[in-house]
C-alpha cells in the first residue's frame, strides 16, 4: 500500500485559512460555530480528494511506462502483473485498462484479454484504440459474428476513423468478401485521407484487378504517408513498379478501365502520350522519371483545376526544386535494381543529399475533398 502524507498548514487553506477572518478557530471568544466546521471540513475532504486523484493519475502513468517497457522487451507476464496490480486500486482507469487487454493479447490469453476489453464498448469514454484492441482479440479468436458487429457499432460512433475502415476491411478480407472490403477501404480513404492503411490496402487491392489506375495512385500516396517501413519497400516493388508494366503492357491503355470516372479518363489520356516511348525504352526508373515529368507538366495545364490532387502538387513541387528524378530514384530505383541504384546515390550525391534531407524532414499530407474514385 502506498502512504501519503499531508501537512494541512496555511497553504492548504488558501480560502478556509486557519487564520482566515471568516473562518478563525476562534471567534469572539467562542470555539467556531458547527456550521463553519462544516465548510472547514468540507474544504479538507475537497483537497484531500484532488491530491489522491492526482497521485493516481501520476501512479498510472507511472505503471503504464513500466508495462510498457516490459512490452517492449517481450516480458508481457511482467506487464501483465503490474497492470492488473494498478488497476487494483484504480479500477475503472480505461488506458490501463487498454495495456491490459492489449498484454493479454500479446500473450495469447485471448480469455483473459477478452475478459477485459469486451466491457470497451460499453464506456461513455470509449475511445477508437479500445475497438482496435477488441477487434484483434475477437480475429484471434475467429468470433467473426461479434467481430463484426463490433466494427459495425464503432463506425457509427466513430464514422470518420480511418483505422475502423481498415481494420473492419481487413476482417471482410479474411472472409473473402473482397467487394465489401474494398468498400471499407475506399471508406476510409474519403472519410481520412491521411491514414496509411487504406492505402496499402486498396492498392494491392486494385493491383490484383484488371484495373491499372488506383494501384499506381494509392500506391504512391502509400509511399509517402508510409516512407520508411516493410510494407513501403513491398508497395515499390510488388505494386507501383509492377503496376506500370501492367499498365504500358497493352498498347489499348483503355481496356477494361472505368472510363466512365473522369478523373480515371484524364489520368490515361495523359499516359497514352508517353505510352510510344515506353514500348519502345521499357520500364525502369530513368524512363519514368521521363514520362512522369511530361505527366505533370500537362496535368497541370490541363487537368488540375478540375482535379487538384496533393500528389500530384507534390510532384510538381519536387519539379520547381530538382528534385523530382531524385525522388523517382528512390521510390523505383530501389525495387529495379538496387546496385544500380546505390551507383546513381553516389554520382549524383549532391541531387541525392538535397532530396534525402527534405524526404525525412517533409510532412506530406492529404486536404479533404480531393476523392475521386467512383462510388462502390
């Protein structure tokens, strides 16, 4: 058990003073009257509560930088034990809660996990990481029914939560309902348009379509909200490499595609004007670089007032700065040939250097509004 001491001295008592005019220990001679004890206790019993309140919180946190170091070091029976132990004595405490259920759930103690975290729903301070947790102990344990009515009731409190769309998505996947996956993705896309997920998703989603447009689209955003990690390196090669040579592989760049979309027609009236000189040079960075410069320059004299795109403004950023052949080394030199990639880092170090230090310092980030895909 932890003591706390207190001193009820002057500064205890800014208003109630034990010297206060108002509420002296004696007045007139007399020892003070009921009604102001009333209100000296009163005072106390405020401040004593504050002051155990805030230990709380500062023992929370305290707990949960403990848990969480032992998460980190993969030692989930320590983070369990001194989560279970805090919330012995702070019961309804949500996030510590949510370190609970989210150590169990490391642990594969989907039970006890469960046990925790199925109360989430039913909290006036539930929160959209508590529905993550629960529905990643409901997937581990294939309870698809309520999984998904749990998605489902989320999304009606949380209506513009990119991480719902995605995981709900992810959920429908499992299931092999891929058109109503990809309608959560796409959901999410509109609603949050700077969560990564959906991207990646939708991408490798489209991918695997007949069409060619949205892959090579919401790869690239992918690549920018998400520049660094695993999935990063997959979506270059496996998604926007490839997907160019999908979409330059038929001279008909037209075929089986939503022309129907606006934004989809214009998007390939531009390619089709480059599609000659990739027949003839193929698909690798220096030609894409090529096509993808004379891509924005006509977009933007054509196209982008109908259809201002942040990825596309981007690009042409990177133009006016030198640095867009920089930036094409790294989002396809890396997947095409990685030596001959490291090769042009080291000939070209001064255009390298430039972009690298403005890639990792850079914020990239998507307005509202700018959805064009057509409705699923």
């Amino acid at each position: 058990m932890r003591y706390v001491s207190f001193s009820f001295g002057l500064s205890v008592f800014p208003t109630f003073g034990l010297y206060s005019p108002t509420f002296n220990l004696f007045q007139n001679g007399n020892h003070l009257s009921l009604s102001s004890m009333k209100h000296l206790l009163l005072a106390a019993g405020l401040l004593f509560a504050a002051h155990i309140g805030h230990s709380q919180e500062a023992d929370g946190k305290t707990v949960q930088e403990t848990a969480k170091n032992y998460i980190r070091q993969g030692d989930y029976s320590n983070a369990i034990l001194v989560l279970n132990r805090a919330l012995q004595s702070n019961s309804d405490n949500l996030e510590l809660q949510k370190d609970l259920a989210f150590a169990y759930y490391l642990n594969r103690d989907y039970v006890h996990g469960l046990e925790v975290a199925k109360t989430f729903p039913e909290r006036k301070d539930v929160d959209v990481q508590s529905f993550q947790i629960l529905g990643m102990i409901y997937k581990a344990i294939e309870e698809v029914k309520d999984c998904e009515r749990m998605y489902k009731a989320a999304l009606k409190k949380f209506p513009n939560s990119g991480t719902l769309y995605n995981e709900y998505g992810e959920m429908l996947w499992s299931k092999k309902e891929y058109t109503d996956a990809i309608k959560q993705w796409e959901k999410g896309i509109e609603t949050d348009p700077n969560y990564s997920g959906n991207y990646y998703n939708a991408a490798k989603y489209y991918f695997f379509t007949t069409d060619k447009v949205w892959a090579l689209v919401y790869g690239e955003v992918f690549v920018n909200l998400e520049s660094y990690s695993k999935r990063t390196a997959e979506i270059k090669s496996n998604v926007l490499l490839d997907g160019y040579k999908k979409l330059f592989t038929d001279a008909n760049l037209y075929k089986d595609q939503d022309t129907k979309n606006d934004f989809v027609k214009a998007y390939l009236e531009e390619m089709k004007a480059q599609s000659s000189f990739i027949g003839t040079n193929g698909v690798t960075a220096e030609t894409l670089s090529a096509i993808r410069t004379k891509f924005v320059l006509n977009w933007f004299s054509k196209n982008a007032s109908r259809f201002p795109y942040r990825l596309f403004e981007y690009h042409q950023q990177l133009l006016k700065a030198g640095m867009f052949d920089a930036y094409n080394q790294w989002v396809f030199g890396t997947a095409n040939n990685l030596p001959a990639y490291e090769n042009w880092t080291k000939t070209h170090q001064e255009e390298y250097s430039k972009f690298d230090y403005f890639q990792h310092n850079r914020v990239f980030k998507l307005p509202g509004g700018q959805y064009y895909q057509t409705s699923k």
